[in-house]
C-alpha cells in the first residue's frame, strides 16, 4: 500500500516514451552511454579549495566514462591547464568558467 493510495494525489506513473503504466511499459531503459550530449544539461562553477587555489568544476555529466574522459581532454587543450574527473565531474586547474561556458556547446553540449 503506498502512502497516497486512496486519495487524489495518487497518479499513475507513466514511462516517457510510450505513454503506458511503468508496470505494462515494455521500453528498453536509457542507460547513459544512450543519452546524447545535446540533452544532457551541465553545470559549470568556480569553487575555492584549501591554499586560496581555484578550480572550474563542470558536472552533471550523464555519460560513460570515456566520454567525460574525452571531453577532459578537449577541455584542458582549448584551456591549457590542467585537469581531472571525480566522479561525474571534471575539476579543471584555474578560473575557466567563461572559457568552459562557451567551448561547451561546440562539443554539443547544453550549459546552465
């Protein structure tokens, strides 16, 4: 029994793609190396580390991971600095956001 059972609150839960019941939907699921880069949606911000160091961190990546990796690289060559990935997120050496912000959308991608 769900907790809004019985009242007006309680809908049903469709699948996107083909409009039925989760529960009758037969759709494959999305995995991520599936979503591409024009509808993933990604943040770019500066934060400060320890020692008054700065760095861009760019996140919300929905991707495998060699494609964050690529898209790493294309990044630190058009920055020239360096960089990592943690995680979903590539952490670029310095203050890039402006430079991230408009390279993003040449590669495909869309940027908060």
């Amino acid at each position: 029994m769900g907790l809004f059972d019985g009242t007006p609150l309680e809908r049903p839960v469709v699948c996107d793609r083909c409009g039925l019941d989760v529960r009758d939907c037969t759709c494959v699921p999305l995995t991520p190396e599936d979503i591409p880069p024009e509808k993933q949606r990604l943040n770019v911000r500066l934060e400060k580390r320890k020692h008054g160091r700065v760095v861009s961190v760019i996140s919300g990546f929905a991707c495998r991971k060699e494609q964050i990796q690529t898209t790493l690289t294309q990044l630190k060559n058009h920055c020239g600095a360096g960089g990592t990935v943690d995680g979903d997120c590539i952490i670029l050496q310095g203050d890039h956001v402006q430079r991230v912000k408009q390279h993003l959308p040449q590669l495909g991608y869309r940027v908060k």
